[in-house]
C-alpha cells in the first residue's frame, strides 16, 4: 500500500496532471506585534488542483485558516506568490469566482433562509427570476427544500451551516473553501453533514479546500491532507488519500487503509509538536 | 445546538403579565408620600389660617384642611386628578382652558422636532460611521453640544429665528430636535457598527460594495439600535419642546401653563400640567416601544 507523496520537494507535483485552480509558491505572513513578528504562515508551497478535496489539519495557531482567508483575499500575504483560477486572489474574489463557508452559519437573522441563500446574488445583481431558481436548486441540494421561509433561528444548528453551505453553492463558484464548517456541530450530525458534503462534491466536481483539525473528518473526506504546524506556520507532510475509493461511506472509517493514513496524518501532527514539549 | 453561535443576539419579548403588582405596589407608595407631604407642606399655612381664626384644630380637620386648599403649597393628589378632569374632559377641547389644546400644541412641536432630529441623528451617524476623518472632527462636537444648558440656548434660538420672520412651531421644534438627535447619533453609531467580523467578512467574500454592507447588514442589523435611542430621544423632544415654551412667553402649550400658573400661583394647574407631561412622555416612549416590537416582529427576529 502507498500513501501520499512524501517529501516536500514532490509537493507542488503532487497535484498530478490536473490543471492547477491555486498556486501558491513561497507564500508567508508575518504579523508585526508589540513582542516582535509573529509568522504565521512561513515558506508555503502548494498546488491544488481541479476537481480535488484537499483538507488543512493542523493544531491551532498553525495557519490552517490564515492560509484559507489569504486565498479568498480576507488576508494579505507578506511575501511569495499565490494564484487563484490563473489571478490574483482579489481578481479571483472580485470574479466571485469562490464561494466561502465560515465555521459559524453567520446567517442574518433578519432574512429568511431563502433570502440568506439569496444574498450572495443580489449583491452580484443577478435577475430575480434566476435568483429563486438558484435558491430553489441548491436548498434541495443540502436538503432544505420547504424551509425557505423559516428564520435561521428555528433551525438546528446543523441545518443553519448546511442553510450557509447552500448560500455559497449559490454563487456557482468552482471553488469551495470551508473553514471548519462542521467545527461546532456535535459527532452525529457532523457525520451526516460530512457524507451530505462528500456527495455534493461528487455531484459537483467542485474544487474543496477544507480547514480541520479532526483527523477522522481529514481522511474521510479528502484526496489529499496537508499537514501543518504551529510556530511558524508551515506544511509539514501532504498525504496522499487516492488508497481509499472516491466513493466513500462511513463505513470506509473501519479499513486499514484508512487507518493508515489516520496513522500518518497523526504521525505528521506529532512531528510538528515535538519540538516545543 | 449551535444556533447562538450562528444569530447574533436578539431579544426577546419580556413577561409583562408579573409586573403589575410591583408596578401598582410602587405607584400605591408613591401616593402615601404625596399625601403624606402634602401634609407636612401646607401644615404651616393650614396652621396660620386657624390661629387667625382662633380656632385650635384636631389633626382630622387639619388633614383635611392640608389637602383641600386652594393655593396649596404641594397640592394632594386627588386636587391634581379633579383639576386633570375638569381642564381635559369638562372643557372643549379648542378652549384656551383645555390641557388637551395645550397637550396637542406642545405634542406637535415635539413629534416635529423628534422627526428631524431622529433624521439628524441618522445622517450624522452614517457619516461617521463611513468617513474616518469625520469621527475625529465632527464626534466631541456632537458630544459637546449637549453640555450647553438648553435653559440657556432656547431663548436665543427662538429670538434669532423669531428675527427671520420663523415663528410658531419650528423655533420650538428646533429646541426638540437639539435635545433628540444627540441620543439616536450615538444610537446609531453603536448600532451601524454593531455587525459581528464574521458578519463583515461574509460581505467581503462577496466582493460587496461599501453601499451594499451599508445596506443589506449594517443597516438592518442597526435598527434594534435605533429604537432604543429612538426611546430616549423622544422623552427628551417632549422636554425640548417644554423648556421651548418656558422662557420665550408662549402663551399656549404645556410650558405656557405651568408659567401662568407659577405667575398667578395656581400650584394646582402647575401639577396637573406636569401630570399632563409625563403621562404624554409615557404614551410616546410606549408607542415608540410598539412600534419597535412590530418591526422587530415583521423582520423575523423576535422568538
């Protein structure tokens, strides 16, 4: 059995043959505070490519989000290059060209859920008639068809961040950045929510780059893990996740290629640790 | 469930139903201290009147003299409820004699001038909210502008616009309006910044424009804001629109009526004006209230 691709020198091929949506080369970030730089994202190489599931685990503190916020241009970098769709991440947030989903619903409680999942495309000025076809579409696409007009308040949490998954699907954007969506919802529901997303992305062929530190949901859910670490922030191991089917359910959590790459994103996790204990 | 980490807080509507006994209890407290001073007031007077007479009074016909008089001191309660009656329900309502003609002309000053200055309020909020500069120009201004007495600056504000021929309402409005835009600026400031980072970040993630966030999140996301000083701003037109009415000798309006009757000493028509007032101020601050429970309703953020 073969796992992943190995040292970082492979990495930036690691996206295989496929055409490249982010392309980051050399990329860091230094916050400058009153004890002196912090670096929270130091020498990042990485591409990703079309069609793939790439999840970011690492501790907290180890750039995982900063690094996702800085390819939807919420964060400026401080140094290298990064590419998204071929442009500068403000081109590419400027196109709408992603759709963003927090780990907080951050649904406004004055819109009902199909004027939330709405929002994105009035502000774009899409045609109202289009507007309720996309809202339609994608609220049965996360399993929400006949809650348009509930507030996000009689919801369940769960129902609130899949409500926020369909408002970035609304954009139809290619790609698909998520920072720990499922972070705050409890063991169950995050099960259920993760085959929904693996579906989603299977039915969609949407580009993921999803932000974790659950190992379990990691592996589940990726074609590739990136690993990081804290202090500075940077890319310990990317693992390689083509071992396990693309076609996946729960069950897949069992086998022992699944437990394998479980073993060497933890593995990869520990290394980042060690030297600070 | 996560469902508080997703809304930002809202509230709820409170259990009115538990508080009327401890209303009536404080209300029934606030009646014995009346009368009891009452009492105590007039008592010297009361005194005075017998010994001229020559008559040594029992405490019965004392109390009862303390709170019958007709120049009283502090008069009793029931003395402000006859004369609140008499000047309301037994006049015409166009009589120069009706607090209701006074009450109305007082009101319409008011409801003018919390209109503009709600407006004020908005605007001078929005500004500088959006532009940086203005924040550091324009806030100690607005801060400081309520450090003047309006005791003070009402006058002057009538004369100089009673100079440029604007009689009537509007001088009186413009005091109204000093007084309410203070209360909703800051309101609203608070209120257009209330919108939560992740909230901001959502916009931005949508390449939304200064216009749209303004639009689509601050502004709705404010508007619990802006009720709440709305409340306060209209309590403080109605004081406006009074102290309006105190030093520049009109001749109608609440102000008037406690002026003439300090003038003549008709303490009672000076109380049952005041009495006039605050139920006037209550019945605005509750209708600002319901409305403020309606809009809050419609938008879907009450549970």
């Amino acid at each position: 059995m073969r796992v992943g691709g190995g040292t970082m020198g492979s990495m930036a091929a690691a996206a295989g043959g496929r055409e490249a949506v982010i392309e980051i080369d050399r990329l860091s970030l230094t916050y400058e505070t009153n004890d002196g730089p912090v670096h929270a994202l130091s020498d990042i190489d990485l591409s990703i490519g079309r069609g793939e599931f790439v999840s970011l685990i690492g501790p907290s503190g180890c750039g995982k989000t900063t690094l996702l916020r800085v390819i939807a241009d919420l964060e400026q970098p401080t140094g290298g290059a990064i590419a998204v769709n071929g442009v500068s991440p403000r081109a590419a947030r400027e196109a709408r060209s992603y759709g963003y989903v927090f780990q907080a619903a951050a649904l406004y409680p004055w819109r009902t859920i199909a004027r939330n999942v709405a929002l994105p495309l009035e502000i774009m000025g899409v045609p109202k008639a289009e507007r309720e076809r996309r809202v339609a579409d994608n609220l049965a696409l996360v399993n929400l068809a006949g809650f348009e007009r509930k507030y996000p308040w009689q919801l369940s949490g769960g129902m609130q961040q899949r409500a926020s998954i369909a408002r970035a699907l609304a954009v139809e954007p290619d790609l698909l950045l998520m920072d720990e969506p499922f972070g705050a919802l409890d063991e169950i529901v995050r099960d259920h929510l993760n085959e929904q997303l693996l579906k989603l992305w299977a039915k969609t062929q949407k580009t993921v780059v999803f932000v974790t530190h659950s190992i379990p949901e990691a592996v589940f859910l990726s074609t590739r893990i990136v690993v990081m670490s804290p202090r500075p922030g940077r890319v310990t191991d990317i693992v390689d996740c083509s071992a396990l089917p693309r076609e996946r359910t729960l069950d897949v959590r069992e086998t022992p290629e699944f437990l394998a790459i479980a073993h060497r994103v933890r593995q990869g996790l520990r290394a980042g640790h060690s030297y600070e204990d | 469930m996560s469902a508080s980490l997703a809304a930002p807080p809202v509230r709820r509507p409170r259990g009115r139903e538990g508080a009327f006994v401890p209303v009536l209890a404080v209300v029934l407290a606030l009646v014995a201290v009346w009368y009891a001073g009452a009492y105590v007031l007039n008592r010297p007077q009361v005194m005075d009147a017998f010994a001229r007479q020559k008559v040594e009074p029992d405490f019965e016909s004392l109390v009862a003299a303390t709170w019958s008089m007709e120049r009283p001191v502090l008069p009793a309660p029931h003395q402000v409820a006859a004369e609140l009656w008499k000047t309301t329900v037994e006049q015409r309502i166009t009589s120069k004699r009706s607090l209701v003609f006074h009450g109305w002309i007082t009101l319409s000053s008011t409801l003018v001038g919390f209109a503009i200055g709600t407006a004020l309020g908005i605007l001078l909020a929005v500004a500088v909210v959006h532009v940086k500069s203005l924040e550091k120009s324009l806030m100690p201004w607005i801060v400081a502008s309520q450090t003047i007495p309006i005791l003070a600056i009402a006058p002057m504000v009538v004369v100089v616009l009673n100079a440029v021929n604007i009689t009537g309402l509007l001088p009186k409005a413009v005091i109204s309006t000093y007084l309410s835009f203070f209360p909703v600026t800051v309101g609203m400031v608070k209120g257009l910044r209330s919108p939560e980072i992740l909230h901001l970040d959502l916009m931005r993630t949508f390449s939304a424009s200064a216009w749209q966030t303004f639009w689509k999140l601050r502004l709705p996301g404010s508007v619990p804001f802006l009720f709440t000083s709305m409340k306060v701003g209209v309590a403080a037109s109605l004081v406006g629109a009074i102290v309006a009415e105190l030093p520049t000798g009109a001749v109608s309006g609440l102000g008037a009526r406690l002026l003439s009757g300090s003038y003549y000493g008709q303490t009672v028509q000076i109380w049952a004006a005041l009495v006039a007032a605050s139920l006037l101020a209550a019945a605005l601050v509750t209708i600002v209230g319901a409305i403020d429970r309606l809009v809050v309703r419609r938008m879907g953020m009450a549970r």
